[in-house]
C-alpha cells in the first residue's frame, strides 16, 4: 500500500499516530521507493546489455564477446557513478569477472575454449579480486562509499563461487581431455592474460594498503589474502600442479578467506558481510565433510551429516547476523 508523505503528516497533527509510528512509516515508505528505483536501474542496465547484443545481430556487426562486454561495462558503470546505486556498482564488478574470462579466450576456437574449460573459475578469480582491489580504491572519492561497498560485494561473491568451484578435482585437473592436440599458442595468450590481471590486482592491492591507514573500510587482512587468491588462481593456470593437490590448496584458502570475511564482518557488526561469509563456510563445510563420509559411511549418513552442519551453519549465521550492530 502507497502512503503519501504529506498523509503521515497529517495523521500526526491530528493524534491518529504518534510521533514514533510516524518515523517508522516515513522510513519504510523511503525504503520502498528506494528499492523501486533499484529495480529499475537494474532493469536499464540489463535491457543496455540486450539492446548491444541485438544491435549486434541485426546489423551483422563482427564484434567479439569481450569488446561486447566492454561497451556493456562502457555503459553500466557511469550509472553506477551517477546514481551511486551499490547494486549496479555491483553489477559491475560482476560484468568485469565476466569481460576477464571473455579477453582471456578471446580469438580462440570453439574447440580451443572447450579444451580448457576448467581454467574459466580461476579467471573468474582472478576478475573477482581485481574488481573487489579496484572497488576499495573508490573510498578515496567523496560521496563514492556506496559505489565502493557494492561493487566489492559484487565482486567478493563471485570470487567466492569461482574459488568453490576450483576445490572440486574435475575442475582443478584441467580437464585436458585433449592434451596431444592442445594448442599452446592458446594456453600462452590465456596465460599471459591471467598474469597480466595478476598484476594489476596485486597493484590495486598494495595501492589500497597503502590507503588503509586513511580510509577504516580498507582492512589490513585485505593484502595477504588478495595476494593468495591471485597465487592461487595463476597455480592452477601457469603451474602443472596435480589435481588433488590444486584442490586442497583451493580449499585452504577458500577456508581462510570465508573465515576472514566472517571476522572482519563480526568486527564491523556488518550484517552483509556476516551473511555472505556464513553462507559460504555453512555450504563449504558441510559438502566438505559430506563428500569425505560417502565413500565410507555411505550415502544416507553423509548426507544426514551435510544436512546438518549447514543447517547449523545458517541457523549461527543468522543469529550473528541479527544481534551484529554497526561499530563506528
């Protein structure tokens, strides 16, 4: 139901609501009209995308995937400065994981990409890390702080997915079904790209350590995980590591990362940054422990345990969620 702003006025002056009922009404009619305008800001920037794409097509314009994405991103993200909306900051750091795996495959055949499908979590990283390292150096520009959060968020959630992924062995083997006919030619332009997106997130990084003494929301922690995930995600791409061990590194660090998000959200009284971190270890802990029981304990017990521990994980999480109050 729409409330108009001078009705609660009105009811105020004429003791039909006290004064509290009224500051509760005005914030939630705020909070309302707020989410539509997301709604639609969201909605503009995913007709942009269609209308590119379309555009592409019905004018038979050669265009490839990534430049697509650019212009996309082109396009998004001075919406994201304009509005300072987080969700289309979020947005952003999304388009960008997805433009970093789409430059890195650019050019290669059908066949080329299909062989080296598994190297797409670790590139999605690697984008992750970068658009979450360039996200925190927003905190530098006043009125930005919006932008900033979101667009890390964004970014931080899939890094989290990508890295999830990368602890499954099919995906940390390579998956090289086709070694002999392998172009190496391609493995190098991926590569060279990975280090290249290394590079500048390892730069955002320090840059943005550099400014944790002046800006409280840029973490200390922040530096020696984001170097880990970059290390992590070039192993899997340079380094012939064999696949069980890829897998385990994965998921130590995946561990350590989720476990940070977690304090430091705890530290902050950051419900956000509770939830995503609790979800995540929640998820992770119980597939871990259910995929370990199933060879041995069979398959009613291993779920019965996974079950379980994310059931417990989601109630904890909520809960810390809930009594977490913001700490200046």
């Amino acid at each position: 139901m729409s409330v108009d702003p001078s009705a609660i006025d009105r009811w105020q002056r004429d003791g039909v609501i006290s004064a509290e009922q009224a500051t509760t009404l005005r914030a939630d009619l705020g909070k309302r009209r707020g989410n539509v305008g997301t709604t639609m800001l969201m909605v503009a920037a995913a007709v942009n995308g269609v209308v590119l794409w379309l555009f592409t097509r019905v004018y038979g314009v050669d265009i490839a995937v990534h430049a697509i994405l650019a212009l996309w991103l082109a396009c998004v993200l001075p919406l994201a400065y304009a509005t300072r909306a987080k969700a289309v900051a979020a947005a952003c750091g999304l388009l960008f994981c997805a433009w970093v795996a789409a430059f890195a495959f650019r050019g290669l055949s059908t066949f080329s990409v299909v062989d080296r499908w598994s190297w797409l979590s670790p590139l999605v990283l690697l984008g992750g890390v970068c658009a979450f390292s360039l996200g925190g150096l927003h905190y530098q520009v006043p009125g930005f702080d919006g932008v900033a959060r979101g667009m890390r968020l964004g970014a931080l959630q899939a890094a989290i997915v990508a890295l999830f992924t990368m602890t499954f062995e099919l995906v940390a083997s390579g998956a090289a079904f086709y070694d002999e006919l392998r172009d190496p030619e391609a493995s190098t332009q991926v590569a060279v790209a990975a280090v290249s997106i290394g590079v500048i997130t390892v730069a955002a990084t320090v840059a943005g350590q550099a400014l944790a003494r002046t800006r409280e929301r840029i973490t200390r922690v922040e530096g020696p995980v984001n170097i880990a995930l970059v290390c992590t995600a070039l192993a899997f791409v340079v380094v012939p590591i064999p696949a069980r061990s890829s897998a385990l590194l994965a998921a130590v660090v995946l561990f350590g990362m989720v476990l940070a998000v977690v304090v430091v959200g705890l530290r902050r009284g950051d419900k956000r940054l509770i939830r995503i971190g609790g979800v995540a270890l929640s998820v992770f802990l119980a597939l871990r422990l259910g995929g370990w029981l199933w060879p041995t304990q069979g398959m009613a017990i291993a779920i019965g345990v996974a079950v379980a521990v994310a059931v417990l994980g989601l109630f904890l999480t909520g809960l810390a969620a809930k009594r977490a109050s913001p700490r200046a």
